[in-house]
C-alpha cells in the first residue's frame, strides 16, 4: 500500500508538472515585478499561490500599468496605486448585487478606505502607517494587508429622511455594519412646531435591523423593527390630500408596534448614497380626538390595532470612515 500511495503521489505530480510546464505563480510573478520596476505591491500569497496567470512574460514591457495588467488578466484581481503606495485587491463578486455598481467605487469606496488614511500621511514608513493608522486590524506584515483591505467595512453610517425635513421634522437614523449583509441601526423624528392651526407635531423612535441581498449600504435591503410614537396631529384645514374628519379634527395620542420594510440604495458619491424606503406597521394606537387645535372637549377616545403605512422615505446617507 505504501508503493501504491508514493506512486500516485509521483503520478500527480507529474500530471501537475505536464499541466503548467515552466508556469510561474502569481506570487512568483508579483516578486519578478517588484524586481523589474523597483517598486513594493502589497499581496496576500495566500490567494496568489494558487493563481497561475495565462501570460507570463513582464520583462519586455516597460509601462508597469500595462505590464502588471497583462499578467493579472483573467485572475479577477487587479492592482491599485495610492500615491505611489501599491496593492493587490480582488474583484468584487456581483451575482448577487446590482450590475451597473462601479468596480472602482465598489473596491475604493467602499472596502479600502483606509488607503487614505494612509496617504494622508504618507511620508510615515510603511510600518508606521500600519501601525498608526490601521493597528486595529490583524495585519502584521506588508504583505497581509491585501487581505486586511479586501476585508475591510466601514461600520458606521448616519442618515436623513428628507422629505421629513421639508415638513420641518428633525430627523436622524444612525446604522452600525455587523458585517456584510446584517447592520443594525435606529432613527429619531421630531417636529414641536406649529403651522397656524395645523399640528404635525410628534416624537418617534424606531430601533430595527436590515439585511442587504448585496452588501451593507448597496442595492437592495428588507428591515424589521419596533416602534413608538407620540402625535398631536390635525386640523389641516381645507387639503384635500386628507379625510374630512382630519381636516377638522386634531389627533393625540400614542402608538406602539412592529414594522417592516423593503428599501434600495443607491451610491451616489464617495460617502454619499441615496435611498428610498418603503414600510408597513401593525401598531396599538390610543387617541382622543378634540374638535379643534388648542380648544373644546375631547370628542371621543379609542384604542384599537391596525395595518398602518408607517413611512415613505428618501434619506441622504452619509458613510463614515
């Protein structure tokens, strides 16, 4: 037995060696060019090891973008220069995003920021930007920061719901990345004004979590939470966007429940995305109804459960760093 394993292993080997006669590895073909255009690239040897490129030859091309281009073709990585700094990075698997997302924001934008962390003081040694600016990462040489960039998210983003914003509604919502697809978050509305007779007046806070089908921030995304509001809601005299009962009447009261949604996300700039959202709540509401803004009895007071559209929104999201 211990013949036949030697000799399949030697028969493999050799299978291997007729497959890729004279074929260099990626790794090997990163360290030629490093030597032939005097620079440094920044790799994980991990995923290049395994990566033999289908050209070989980089000697005979003086143009290091072209020159690396060719023997990266084919092997879905391409190589990134900041300010003289340069890595390996991966492209960005898409099947399960949006076709039309922009490779360069997709990589640049959202995974590798730090990179300019890292050239905001690149007169620092590369050791000393690593461990200035990015020693919360687990990266102890050169040449695993290719998979410490490839692996970065920006965790944090906050948000606004603009046409909340032209009601005069102060409004935030702030999400936190637990990683690419899951983020937890909450929002805030509040509008203590009043517009002659009218009141739109409330507080809400809503804490939910989202699940994205591509990736945190891009493309589409379902949410869930639990909610609750106070109003003081009514008299909006003669719209006729509203029943009668509320173009007369004013609203106050409470409710609390659970919520679902379905929103998009748009990348829209390097930090900025737009997106828009839709939601549905199933919420306990108490009321009293009064007859007028500021005067009258209570009319009437009910508590119930319904089916309610609990928002319609267009937030401007910023992405933090």
């Amino acid at each position: 037995m211990k013949y036949i394993a030697l000799s399949c292993l030697l028969v493999c080997s050799l299978q291997s060696a007729m497959a890729n006669p004279g074929k260099s590895t990626l790794t090997m073909l990163l360290k030629k060019a490093e030597q032939v255009y005097n620079i440094k690239i920044s790799y994980s040897p991990t995923q290049t090891d395994n990566i033999i490129p289908e050209k070989q030859n980089i000697d005979s091309l003086s143009d290091l973008n072209r020159g690396i281009s060719t023997i990266l073709e084919n092997t879905g990585m391409i190589l990134k220069n900041q300010n003289g700094f340069y890595y390996l990075v991966k492209l960005p698997t898409v099947s399960k995003c949006r076709k039309d997302v922009i490779v360069e924001q997709t990589i640049v934008q959202r995974e590798h920021r730090p990179m300019e962390l890292l050239s905001a003081s690149y007169k620092l040694s590369l050791t000393e930007q690593i461990d200035t600016h990015i020693s919360k990462w687990p990266v102890q040489t050169q040449q695993n920061l290719g998979d410490a960039l490839m692996n970065y998210q920006p965790r944090w983003s906050i948000r606004t719901n603009m046409l909340l914003l032209f009601t005069g509604s102060l409004n935030a919502g702030i999400d936190y990345a637990l990683n690419k697809q899951w983020s937890l978050g909450a929002e805030t509305s509040y509008n203590p004004w009043s517009y002659g007779d009218t009141r739109i007046r409330h507080f809400l806070l809503r804490p939910e979590a989202r699940y994205w089908f591509c990736q945190v921030n891009n493309g589409h995304f379902l949410r869930s939470g639990i909610q609750y509001m106070r109003y003081n809601i009514g008299a909006f005299g003669n719209s006729k966007l509203f029943s009668s009962d509320i173009r007369q009447n004013r609203y106050q009261g409470n409710n609390v429940g659970i919520n679902i949604g379905y929103g998009y996300s748009w990348l829209i700039g390097k930090r900025f995305n737009i997106e828009v959202e839709l939601g549905l709540g199933v919420l306990y509401d108490s009321y009293t109804k009064y007859p007028c803004t500021q005067c009258g009895s209570a009319l009437s007071k009910r508590s119930y459960v319904h089916l309610v559209p609990t928002d319609f929104a267009v937030n401007l999201v910023y992405i933090l760093k």
